[in-house]
C-alpha cells in the first residue's frame, strides 16, 4: 500500500475516532504533502509522519475556584505541547465549554504548521479549558484564571512554551493570567502574548489576525490576477476579536463588510456593518448582537435556531469575499454551494478550520479561490512572535513597525504558499501550497536535530 494511504489506514485503525477534529486536520495535511514524501524518501525513513502526529506532551490538570456564591467549582485544564522543532511552543488558550483534548489536539497540530509557515522561530502548541467565561462576573473570571495559572506555570516559560489568546481569552483573561504566573514566580518575564500594551504587550497585537487575514487576500487576488477589495460586498462570520479587526480592515480598504455573527444569530446590514456599534455591544456591553437593531431597525436580525442545522444564514449573503471569523466547522458544504452559486470570488479562512472538508473540496472543484485557515490567519501568532522579541529586548516597536512587519510577513507567506504549490504541480490551490511549505520546514528540523 502506498505510504501515505497506509498512514491514513493505521490512523484510521488507532484509538483516534473517524469523527474527531484532529483527524479531520491530519487527513488533510498527509494527501497534501504526498507529492512531497513521495519525492524525497528522506521523510519517511526518519518516520517524520509519525513523529509530528504524536505531541511530545498533553498536561491535563484540575482547576479549581470559587464562584460569586461561595460554590466550589470544578473545571479541566490542559496544554498540549505538540512540537518545538523550530522554537519554544506557540500557541493560544480557549475557554470554551466545547474544549476537550480533541480540539485541543486539532488546534495544537494545526499550529505547527501555521507557526512554520511565518518563517519565525516558534513551535506548535495549544491549551485551554472547558471554563465558560460567559455571565461570569470579571471576579469569577480573575479567580478562575488565578487557578488555571497556579498549575499552568510548572510548564510554561520564555524558551519553553508561550501561550496566547483565542476564543475566550482576551486582554482581560491575559492580565490575570500573567499577574498570578508574576505572584507564583517573582518573575517578570514574557511568558504570554497578548498582553494589554501597559505590561509588555505588543501594539498591534488584537489587530493582527483580521489585518493579517486581508494582507494575506489583497495579495492572493494580486497574485491571481483578480480584482482588489475596494467597493466589495464582503461578509464576516463572528463578531470577536478576529472578525471585528477583519471588518475593520477591509473598511480602511474601500471594502463594504455587510454582515457579522455570533453563536446566537447574524446580523445583516447592507449599508455596511456599524463597526463601533459592534465593538461596544460585544466589547464592553459583552451583549448580544440583537442589541444592533436599537440603533438599525432596518438592519437584519437571523437568529441560528431558526434555520436549518447544517448550514449558515451568513453564507447565504451574495458577496465578492467570504470571511469566515467564529470557529471550526461553521462553513459547510451546504454553505460552499450557496457561495458559488451566488459567484463569490475568495474564501479566505480568519477562524481555525472554519470550512468543512466536503465545503473545501467543492471550492477547489469550483471558481472560488481558497485561503486556509494555517496560512491566512497566521498574522496573530506572527505579531505574537514579535511580541516575545520586545519582551526579550525590553524594547516596544511603534505600532507602524509591527503593522509594516505583518505586512510583509503575510505577503511573503502567501508568495511561499503560491510558489510551493506551483512547485509541487497543484498551482493555485492554497491549501497543498501551505501543508507542504508547512510540513517542508519543521520536518528538515526535525531532521537535522536527530531523533
Ligand atoms: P473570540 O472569543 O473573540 O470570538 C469568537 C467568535 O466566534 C464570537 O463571535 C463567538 O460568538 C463566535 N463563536 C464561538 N463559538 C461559536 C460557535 N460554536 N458557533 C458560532 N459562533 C461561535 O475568539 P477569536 O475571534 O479570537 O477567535 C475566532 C477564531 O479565530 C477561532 O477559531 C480561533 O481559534 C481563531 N484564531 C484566533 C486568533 C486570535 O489571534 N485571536 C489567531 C488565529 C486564529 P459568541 O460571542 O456568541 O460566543
């Protein structure tokens, strides 16, 4: 049996369920790289497959606190430490109810080769915990995460493992994170990313993975040859930290956003979303986007339940640019026919695995280029790796030094992407282009550093 076909069957034979999200994402990186492995046996002689399948490390602990009530409450949390081959473990924390060692392992897996592709020395990891920060007081927030960090520090450090923000865990959940990781060590060190900019944090840091997802788009639509943003009808799923910075650049670009989501419902505003209206509804009233109708009651309110399971009222949007900004899975194949139908020209992935692998291979059968998420929201962790140079240095970049930076980043990543696929005779598809330029890097390492 061919070798990529027999890792896929042992896969498939293991204890890791068909069903799971980490075989979702490791089935579609081993039939991109294929043209790779089977080019240069070096790879499988060294097992590289089966060496990055498998973290070095999953730490799974008990994170105990006390409510607003004087309850005990008992949530898990882990960290998995999947590969640093090409420098310390880099990636974020979610708290999330859905957060379980499956999506933990996904993301984690997914990170390796989203950090390679930036070119920086950062390697792959993810954590989290099933803690619901929603309808929690900022006091139940801050005793939380003070426990989550009381065990979470024995394995973290500056040139071991530096983990980050993600669905749940923003400025705020940072700040009591890295105070308690300060308390217990006496250190004031770099140990997280997407610090608030008054303790180290980067400037730029909340904007990067939406501004870095429309760098990486103007240049795949320059590369492709196809028309830019400006004046475009786009639309946007979520309305957290990933798709308000999304919608906010394709505004400084000319773009019209016209739509954004949360797990509850979309809103739709065809004159173009109200960008602060947004930010104040979920930023500081951490509300719900219903609220939009108050000020726009011309604007349209969707609510999730009220339509079919499988699919997404944003998706039914007619648009020139899709960005999907909320979470894994939320694109699906029902999704990508609406999209084509409706003649969209880019889906460019701002969430982890947003679009499903029938929705993929559809946009690959069809006119709809592709952005995966590894490549076209690697912006976050770039500016994060920026963010742990500062901290080394003990030197702050201007705000336009890590914009300019990002830039570069996300145009020089997308042309590795579109090179390598050209090189390995899958031109245009975005998707092998960055498994393989991916994979290619941290497996030399590995290579090189010896089993
Ligand atoms: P936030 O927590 O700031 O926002 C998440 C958004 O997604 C919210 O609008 C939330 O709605 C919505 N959402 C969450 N779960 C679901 C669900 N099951 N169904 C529908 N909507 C949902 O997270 P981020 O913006 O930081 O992250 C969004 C995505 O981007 C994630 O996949 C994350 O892994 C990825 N990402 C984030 C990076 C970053 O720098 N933050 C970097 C790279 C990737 P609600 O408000 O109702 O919960």
């Amino acid at each position: 049996m061919p070798y990529i076909k027999s890792k896929i069957e042992s896969l498939k034979r293991s204890n890791c369920a068909l069903d799971t999200t980490f075989f979702q994402a490791v089935e579609e990186v081993l039939i991109s790289i294929k043209p790779l492995i089977d080019a240069d046996p070096t790879y499988a002689k060294h097992s590289i497959i089966d060496r990055i399948l498998t973290p070095d490390r999953m730490v799974k602990f008990k994170v105990t606190w006390m409510d607003d009530k004087q309850n005990i409450k008992v949530n898990t949390g882990y960290r998995v430490q999947f590969n640093n081959a090409l420098g310390p473990y880099k990636g974020g924390l979610r708290f999330h109810p859905s957060v379980n060692e499956d999506i933990l392992n996904f993301l984690g897996f997914e990170q390796i080769f989203k950090n390679s592709l930036t070119g920086l020395p950062i390697g792959g990891g993810k954590g989290g915990s099933d803690f619901d920060p929603k309808g929690k007081s900022d006091f139940e927030v801050m005793k939380f995460c003070k426990a989550f960090m009381t065990e979470l520090h024995k394995y973290i450090g500056p040139r071991i493992d530096v983990p980050a923000g993600d669905i749940g865990v923003g400025a705020r959940e940072i700040g009591y994170l890295f105070g308690q990781y300060k308390k217990i060590t006496s250190t004031y060190e770099g140990i997280l990313t997407g610090k608030p900019h008054m303790f180290g944090g980067s400037l730029m840091r909340p904007e990067a993975t939406g501004y870095g997802l429309i760098y990486f788009t103007q240049r795949m639509l320059e590369i492709e040859d196809k028309e830019p943003l400006k004046d475009k009808i786009c639309t946007v799923s979520g309305s957290g930290n990933v798709a308000i910075y999304t919608i906010e650049k394709l505004y400084s670009l000319g773009a019209i956003p016209v739509t954004c989501s949360c797990s509850k419902g979309m809103i739709y505003d065809k004159r173009g979303i109200d960008l602060n209206l947004i930010k104040e509804i979920k930023l500081q009233r951490r509300g719900c986007l219903e609220g939009y109708l108050e000020t726009y009651p011309d604007a349209s309110y969707i609510k999730i339940e009220d339509y079919p399971k499988n699919t997404h009222p944003v998706w039914d949007i007619p648009c020139y640019a899709a960005f999907p900004c909320a979470t894994q899975n939320e694109l699906t194949q029902e999704d990508a026919k609406k999209l084509i139908k409706n003649k969209c020209t880019v889906v460019a992935e701002g969430a982890n695995m947003p679009s499903t692998t029938e929705a993929i291979n559809l946009f690959h059968k069809s006119t709809v280029m592709f952005a995966p998420a590894k490549a076209a929201n690697a912006g976050g962790v770039a500016v994060s790796e920026f963010e742990m140079s500062q901290n080394a240095s003990m030197t702050p970049w201007s705000a336009q030094r890590v914009d300019e930076k990002l830039k570069e980043t996300m145009f020089s990543l997308c042309d590795n992407v579109s090179r390598t696929a050209k090189e390995y005779g899958v031109t245009g598809n975005y998707v092998d282009g960055a498994n393989i330029a991916g994979f290619k890097r941290v497996a030399d390492a590995m290579i090189a550093e010896g089993v």
